[in-house]
C-alpha cells in the first residue's frame, strides 16, 4: 500500500486576530516570494502552494504558514484518486477510516491548475527542515569528553584571607572653609 499523498492550499485567508501586513511580509520572508507572487497569494483565489506531498511535510508546511498568521488548507489527495480495491476487512476498515479522517471542510473546491507557483519545496523553507524525534528518544548528541586546557599558573598567587586587595579607600572629606574674616552686614 503507498503513502497517501497531500496538497497545502492557501486562499489569502489569515488567521482571526493577526495584522494583514505583518502576514503578508512573513509569507513573504518564507517563500521569498516578489510583490507579484505576493499579491497573487492573497488575491482571494485558492493557489496551490505544494503538491504531492506525505503527511509530515504537508503539516510542516501547514504550521509554518498558521505561525505566520496564515490560514492554510490540507487536502488528501486520495479523494480524487481512483479508489483501490482492498481484499481484507481489516485493510478496507484502516483505508475507510483514513478517508474519512483526511477529508476536510471546503474540499470540494476544485484546485488551480499552478501546482507549484513559487517554485520552492519544504527544504528551501529553514524553518521546516526539522525532524521529531521518536518517543522515549535521547534528545542529547553523544557527549564528548574534553581535554582540559593546559594553562601555566605558576606566576600567579594568592593574598591572604582579610588582607587588602588593593581597593581605592574613600578620601577623608577636605576640611571646611575658614570663614573667620567675613562678616555680616545688615542692609
């Protein structure tokens, strides 16, 4: 049995709350789209973004575009697929069942013929060139052990506990002015 196959959407619709300006210039940054490419995104239409994808990379795709304020569409592509021909019970019960989890709302919504109008796939995108790692996983690189640096310490010593490292003492305050020869005068 393959994989079952993904396509993310995004119809120019941002997510409750978020500035459209701030949306626009983070879709932006992370497709390295021009003006045009911009304006063609959130031109209200639905546009493709990647076609043909597994599960993983299309929701990799669909988180970065949600924390950038965008709200974006899963679509299974198995639904326009013929549908195959499945002998045992149990494989027709997890395919059924697969079906009906992958189907979202607005599906019925036919697809731009562009499939791939940036021209970038998920690893031009840093932020979803990441993996999980599996449960109960170390989540630590093998440690190293390092040498110890070999440093000459022999000119250096210590003062004694109590003694004067050489602090600046505080001045005694000056002396006052004399001002015995001054006097007052009524006006």
């Amino acid at each position: 049995m393959s994989e079952e196959l993904y396509e993310v959407a995004f119809s120019g619709v941002i997510l409750e709350g978020a500035d459209i300006e701030q949306v626009k210039a983070k879709v932006a940054a992370m497709f390295k789209a021009d003006a045009t490419k911009l304006a063609h995104l959130f031109s209200g239409k639905r546009v493709v973004i990647k076609k043909n994808i597994d599960q993983a990379t299309a929701n990799k795709y669909k988180t970065a575009l949600m924390n950038a304020g965008a709200d974006c569409e899963l679509k299974s592509l198995s639904d326009a697929a013929p549908s195959v021909s499945v002998d045992k019970p149990q494989e027709r019960a997890v395919v059924e069942s697969a079906k009906a989890s992958a189907k979202i709302v607005g599906a019925d919504v036919t697809a731009a013929p562009n499939t791939d109008p940036l021209g970038i796939s998920a690893s031009d995108i840093s932020d979803l060139n990441v993996d999980i790692a599996p449960l109960g996983s170390d989540m630590q690189d093998e440690i190293k052990e390092v040498a110890a640096p070999d440093l000459d310490v022999s000119s250096l010593d210590m003062a004694e506990p109590g003694s004067d490292l050489g602090e600046i003492k505080k001045a005694d305050a000056p002396p006052p002015p004399n001002t015995d020869g001054m006097t007052l005068v009524d006006p």
